[in-house]
C-alpha cells in the first residue's frame, strides 16, 4: 500500500473502526518484510475514537490542572435515566431505561453535527422540548461536578489542541472513513492549524471485477458464500476473504451455524468458533451467555419462595456449586417435582434427602439475601452480588471451557464498571442495584476471541472500507439497501433533513449506501454483490446500486461441495433390521403396579405397556398452573367417594332436604379438596373457585342419580387383588351399586365426554377396565357403565344383561358390537381376550405395534424409544 512510505515515528494513521487498524496494522507488517526489514518501529494506528481518547488521557497524565472526570456509558445512561425520571411530566413515561438510550444518542448526534440546542425547532413538539428539557439539566449538572462525556470528549480535545497543550501529531492520515461528522471536521481543523497535515484515503482503489448474483433466499445466500469462501481458501490459505452481510448482528447464531457445518471436515459435522478458517464478527449480549443467564438467575431470587421454571434451571445447570456430583439426584429431583405438579418452590423446606449439597447451599444463600430496604452505595452491592454467587457455587465445579472463561470474565469487569456508578449515582436498594445490573449485561455485546483467520465474516460498517483479496456483500435487495430512513424521534426532523444527518431521509440513505458500495466496489479485486429473491412472502429484487452491476449465475461460482449433516448422516446409515418384539417374562419379584392400565395399554400397544410398566419410561412432565386434569379428576372421584359413604343409598338421597344434602356436599368436596397436594392450596381463591365448581358439579350430578330405579351403594373405590391368567393385579373399581333385584350395577366414573362402550369390543379393546371388573367373582355384575360427570353432558353410558331401566344403560342384545352373544357369552368373550392380552404383557410380548398409529401414537411420548416412524419406513 502506498501510503505505508509516507508513515513516520509522529504519524498517525486513524480508522473508523478497530477492524481494520487490526488489517492496516498486519498489512503494514507485510509491508515491512517485503521491504527487506526484519525490524521497524511499530506504527500509530487508530480507530479515532481511542485515538482522542488516548490524546486526552496522556493529557490528563502529565497536566497539573484539574481534570474532569470522563463518564463512561453506564454513568451517561444512569445520569440520563435520573434527568429523565425527575423531569416533571415524565412520570407516566414507562420505557424509561429505552427512552435514556435515545436521548444519549441524540445527545451525541447534536454535537456531531453541531447543532445549537437553543435552535428555534426544539420548542416546535413535544419530543423535542422534552429532549431540550433533559438536554439543558445534564448539562448542568456536568458543568456543575466538572464530568464530561464521550460526545464532548473532541470538543475538550479541541480546546487543549488550540492552546497547545495537546501536541498535534505531523501527519494525521484517515483512512476508510465513509463521511467526517462536522464535529470530527472540526477536531481535524484544529490539528491542521496546530500544524498536522491531514491526509484522507477513502479506499484502496483496487483494480476490481464486481458481478451481482442472486439466490433464492437468505439461506442459499449465505451457504453459497460460505461455500465460494471455503473453495477460494482450498485455493489459498493466505487470500484474505471478506463476507459481509447487512444484518448480521440479528442472524450471528444461525450465520455461525452454516459456516460451521461447511467448513467441517468429512468427518466432522460442525467446527467450533476457535476455528482457524473464519472469524465471524459481532457478539451477543453478555446476558444471553448460559454462564452469565444462570448468574442472573441466581441473582434475581429475592425471597424464599422460586417458580419451578427458574428452580428446574438451577437443578439442571452446570453453572451452581456440585452440579457435577449431584446431577443424578438432581435431576431425578427435578423429575419428581414435576410430577407433582409443584410450582412454586420452597427454598427453606428443601429437603436434605433429595439433594443434600444443593440443600446447604440455599441454606446459606437465603441467609444473605437482602433486605430490599436498604439503601447502598453500588460497590457495596457489587460485593453482595459476589457473595450470593459465592453462596450458590457459581460458576460451577467443572473446568470452564475457553468461552465461558472469556465470558466471565466480561462479567468481572461489567461488575468493576457497574461499581463506578458510584460517582454519579446516590445509593440504592437491591432491585434498583439488580435492575442496572442486568441491564448492563443486556446492552453489553461481547464477543469471544477467537485466532485470526483469513476469512472475515462481517457486518456492512464494519467492512466499509476493509480491503481484502475477495469479497462478498450478501443482502443487497431493493428493500434493504439503501434501508428505511430512521430519524432520531428526539430531534426536530427539518434540522435533521437540513443538516443531512445520519439515517435522516431517504436521500441521505441514498447517498450513504451510495459511498459505501463504491468503498466495497474498489475493496478487493473480485467483489460479488448479492441478493436474495425471496424473503418471507416478499418478492425481492437487486437493489438500484448494483443493479447496473454485470450478473453471473450461482451456479458459474466455483463452491465448495456441501452436503448438509443430516443428509450426510442418513447417506452414512447402515441398515440393520433388527425385529425386538419379545421381552423377557415377567420374573416372580417383579412387582407390576398398574391394574387394568397394563391390559389397557397392551391392547393399544404391547410396547408402550412393556416400556410404561416394566421399563418405567414416561414423559417428563410440565409443570402446569393449577391442578392438572388428572388433579381434578382424583378430586372428583374423591368427592363421589365420601359423597356416597355418607350416603349409602338413593333413598337417602331423596329423602335429604336441600340444604341438609349441600352441607353434605360441601363437606365432602372439602375434604377431597385437602387431599390435594399442599403445594395448591395456597392458593386460596383459586380452591375457593374449584371448591364451587365441583359442589355444583355434584349437585347436578346427584341430581341425576335420583332419577333412576332405587339402588344401595356396596362398594366405593374398592382395590380388589385379581389374577388374569398369569399376572397378579391389583384393581380398582370406582363403584358398585346393587340394584334392586340384588345384581350388581358395576360404574366407573369419567370426567371427560368422550366415553364409547364400542371401546369395550373386539380383540384390543381400548377400555376393557369395566369389561375387566365384571370378570371378578364373585361380584356377579349383569351390568357395566360409564357414569359421564362432566358438566352439561352427565349420564350413563353401559350395557346390562336385560332391561334394568337406566336412562344409557342397553341391554346387551341392542348392542351391535356385541354380535348377538349372551350377557354370559360375552363374558366368556371377555374372559378369553383379556386373558389373551394378560397372557401377551406376561411372556414380554413386546411389538410396535400401535392399535391405531394416527390415534394411538399421537399423545405417546414413546416416539424416540418405540421408533415408531423408522418401523413405518421399513414396512413401506
Ligand atoms: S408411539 Fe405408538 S408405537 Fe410407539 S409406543 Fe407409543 S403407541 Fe406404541
């Protein structure tokens, strides 16, 4: 590069960005070996932000005049937040923490483009007058306490160049810089009448082919550039390649992604980010790395009580003292306590059983946590954050990788700037602490180092006026470049127009991205403009800048082969069939805990009964708000079941007064309520609510109950042991009434509406409990049923040996499923098909094998273990 002659020991070469003093600093090394030299004076080169920075700085260190006190960006946003909530009117603004942001940047662009905040337009809105307001109070209190800010910083600098008390450098070159604010114009100004020569070199005016193409969607764009890259470097190790994407810092992660799984080798699917290929620029907020979410976690938990939302994480993440060592109990803990449906968390009643270690450390972190009426200074509460991180083992026990390394310590030093609130912020109490700290870490981006690498993944500012030997500018459709107008909403919009400040109208996006593709057009010698055709449902087409541009076809690009992972996954399959269909025999210690549910599931499906009731495989559950269905219908069968001891008989329910029969309701739906685990009682208006729900779902209930024949209750929820061939179960029968010409009337109770005895038929009936029970000497039932307790839709539904004069209950001989049989028929039918299915769960017969796969399998959670899909593949 020519320019590289003319740098000297009092030279500076200043950028807009480190990106590329980074570049300038390694190709001025080049440089020198090229030139024979083995070693040479390390040259100034700076983006100009650290550069005036650095000059006040060296000034502060050698001068005995005081020095203001220069804010850093959470002092400036705590300041403004401060203005902003203590300027009358504002009360009611809600997104204050938004709404600071904005007023710091229009801050920093009034200065910029130096525009006199007593202009005559301020007092023309409301926005504007409110921005005037905050504006003249942030001033005033930094003349007041000697504080200056970033966006003041070139003024001060200016001051001390015109009184020569900063040392203007000889020669000062800007290199890559798509426009000067007038504020920076001025600071150059200031240098040249100090007696610096100013020097501007807007690119590297490389002779460059420059070609359009167009893929059809983000996607293929980005895949195809990675591929192009990855090919050009097969080429050349040493080419520096530069992929540049407009909005990359909203698609970073799924960006990393595809240029991982293309640069994997043939044995590898993905690389990781310490790769030596390519280096993907922007980083995330700190706070969306796992270590720093659980540190936040961690630092949120105010009181004893913890959702199991945030609970479960804890359980689970490697980031808390013992993860390592207690990961089984825990996450057998976190299994139980969704179970049971417990939402809410007791931190103090921990049991120590469970998981003793992480019981301790709650133990001494709830006796560090703050009262929140305290008032102190944010030192103090960085150190009370150490502690109660300190209390639960945080970071973990585990060695932590080079990332998460990096990233804590980010957060160590987001804690050392946090302290620094401190000289501009009165003390406050822990939320308001918590709440800037957590903001903190939302608005810091950081990026994990990773070794330099010839391919440059980059956002658009970033690679303005990067060279490099290829380029790729991806995203350059009609919509997003030249993008939208966005003018500061805080500053009046004719000065901005008048001005032509950034992002101000249309036309000066126009003239901007006008600039910058012709930086990139001059940037390497082989440049590819691209776009996609489609996003969304939008039609999309080349944007007006590069539409003159000469266009190739995707397919003319040399690109690097590519199969995505999951196709090279499933090319590498081998198959091999392997039909497992028998289990070993039930053994005699074997305990089998599931009553009918076995005979029930082997009909559906022998492997779901095999995998629920001998391998204990089941969903893991979800916590819900409430009781869950399965709560409520317990509750239900609960309430029937004191409702009819109390009872005993129809007779007495007809005979009862109303009153006499709700007392009795409401006692009983009571009592079935405390049965409930503890967990839900404690919300009170929410039992208060199930309580009436269920007392007018029992009195509607009873009410049809007395509409039958008189019957007597023998039997409530009765658990009866009862061999089926083989197999020892232990049934229950949710009730028994005797009619009265002594037979028995067997119910089981459904609180759903979908209840068909056409289930009880065939040879895999998908209800055969009922059928089951009527099997069991010596009840002697000549009649089943469902009893339907679901409100508006109550009623029997059953099939009786004759006519017994229940509203739903058939005799068998109307029954069509039953095929003509005999009520004793159809139990010898029954006898032999459940036998047959007791038989089957018995010996391990154990196929995938649902009844139905559209029904059957659509609420299984069994997929990933039965392979249910993979078995349908085999058999079409
Ligand atoms: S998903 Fe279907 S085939 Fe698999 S266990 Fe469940 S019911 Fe059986």
């Amino acid at each position: 590069m020519e320019f590289f002659k003319n740098i000297t020991t009092n030279t500076i070469v200043l950028t807009p960005n480190r990106r590329l003093s980074a570049t300038l600093h390694k190709r001025y090394q080049q440089y020198q070996l090229d030139q024979g030299l083995t070693t040479w004076q390390t040259p100034t080169i700076l983006p100009v932000t650290i550069w005036i920075h650095q000059l006040f700085k060296e000034y502060a260190d050698k001068t005995f005049s005081p020095i203001p006190l220069l804010l850093n960006t959470s002092q400036e946003l705590l300041l403004w937040e401060k203005i902003i909530l203590s300027t009358k009117d504002n009360e009611q603004l809600l997104r204050i923490a938004e709404t600071a942001e904005l007023a710091r940047s229009a801050w920093s662009l009034l200065l910029q483009w130096q525009v006199d905040i007593e202009h005559t337009l301020f007092t023309s809105g409301e926005d504007c007058a409110a921005l005037y307001q905050w504006v003249k109070a942030y001033q005033a209190i930094c003349e007041k306490n000697q504080w200056i800010d970033t966006a003041v910083l070139p003024h001060y600098v200016m001051e001390k160049l015109t009184s020569r008390e900063i040392i203007a450098p000889d020669l000062i070159i800007t290199v890559g810089f798509t426009e000067h604010s007038p504020q920076l114009k001025t600071l150059f100004e200031s240098c040249v009448n100090s007696g610096s020569t100013l020097t501007h070199l807007d690119g590297f005016s490389e002779e460059s082919d420059c070609k359009r193409l167009n893929a059809l969607d983000n996607e293929q764009e980005i895949q195809a550039m990675a591929r192009w890259a990855k090919s050009l470097y097969a080429k050349n190790p040493h080419t520096m390649i530069g992929c540049v994407l407009p909005s990359l810092d909203k698609m970073r992660d799924r960006v990393a992604q595809i240029f991982s799984e293309i640069f994997a080798t043939d044995d590898t699917y993905t690389v990781d980010n310490q790769n030596h290929f390519f280096n993907i620029s922007a980083g995330k907020s700190l706070s969306h790395y796992p270590v720093i979410h659980t540190a936040l976690q961690i630092l949120s938990i105010q009181k004893k009580t913890l959702a199991l939302e945030i609970f479960s994480h804890l359980l689970l993440t490697p980031f808390i003292g013992e993860a390592e060592s207690e990961r089984i109990q825990r996450a057998h803990y976190d299994l139980t306590l969704r179970a049971n449906n417990k939402n809410i968390i007791h931190l103090d009643a921990l049991l120590e059983q469970d998981c003793p270690l992480l019981a301790k450390r709650f133990q001494q972190f709830l006796n560090i946590i703050a009262d929140n009426n305290v008032f102190l200074s944010y030192t103090s509460w960085a150190n009370q954050f150490c502690n109660m991180l300190y209390a639960l083992g945080w970071p973990g026990e585990r060695s932590l990788n080079s990332e998460e390394y990096q990233v804590v310590e980010s957060w160590l030093n987001l804690l050392s700037e946090f302290e620094t609130l401190d000289q501009v912020g009165p003390s406050v109490n822990f939320q308001q602490a918590l709440h800037h700290l957590k903001k903190m870490a939302t608005h810091h981006v950081f990026q994990v180092q990773s070794p330099a690498a010839p391919i440059q993944v980059l956002g658009l500012l970033e690679a303005a006026g990067m060279p490099f030997d290829y380029l790729w500018v991806a995203g350059l459709d009609d919509i997003a470049w030249p993008p939208q107008p966005k003018p500061n909403p805080l500053i009046p919009k004719r000065l901005q127009r008048d001005l032509h400040m950034p992002h101000a109208t249309a036309e000066r996006e126009l003239t901007f991205c006008k600039i910058i593709t012709e930086q990139f057009q001059q940037s390497a010698s082989i440049v590819i403009f691209s776009h996609a055709e489609k996003r969304e449902q939008l039609e999309l087409q080349p944007s007006s800048l590069i539409r003159m541009l000469p266009k190739i076809a995707l397919d003319s690009l040399a690109l690097a082969n590519y199969i995505p992972p999951s196709a090279r996954i499933f090319e590498a399959r081998e198959k091999e069939l392997f039909i497992d269909n028998q289990a070993p025999s039930v053994l005699a210690h074997e305990k089998i805990n599931g009553g009918a549910s076995v005979i029930k599931q082997q009909a559906l499906c022998p492997f779901k009964s095999f995998a629920e009731w001998r391998l204990h495989a089941r969903a893991m559950e979800s916590p819900l708000p409430g009781l869950r269905a399965t709560d409520r219908g317990k509750v239900i069968h609960k309430s029937l079941e004191l409702i009819w001891n109390a009872l005993q008989d129809q007779a007495t329910l007809i005979a009862l007064d109303k009153e006499t029969l709700n007392t009795i309701i409401q006692n009983c739906v009571e009592s079935a309520l405390n049965t409930i685990p503890h967990s839900h009682r404690e919300f009170k208006q929410y039992i208060a609510l199930e309580k009436q729900r269920l007392m007018q779902l029992m009195l509607e209930w009873l009410a049809i109950e007395k509409q039958r024949p008189p019957f007597k209750v023998v039997s409530n929820e009765k658990s009866i042991p009862f061999t089926l061939g083989s197999l020892a179960l232990n049934v229950r029968i949710d009730r028994i009434d005797e009619l009265q010409d002594g037979t028995a009337l067997l119910i089981d109770y459904k609180t759903g509406k979908h209840n068909d005895i056409n289930h009880w038929f065939g040879d895999r009936p998908e209800e055969p409990q009922l059928p089951l029970y009527s099997l069991i000497e010596p009840l002697h039932a000549t009649s089943i049923t469902f009893a339907q307790v679901y409100a508006g839709e109550y009623g029997f539904k059953g099939i009786s040996y004759d006519e017994i004069d229940i509203k739903g209950v058939k005799p068998i001989a109307m029954i069509k499923k039953a095929n003509g049989l005999s009520w004793n028929e159809q139990l010898e039918e029954w006898r032999v098909t459940l036998t047959q299915l007791s038989h089957d769960f018995y010996h391990g017969i154990a196929s995938v094998d649902p009844k139905d796969p559209d029904d059957t399998c659509t609420w299984c959670a069994l997929q990933p273990l039965c392979r249910i899909n993979e078995t349908l593949e085999v058999a079409t």
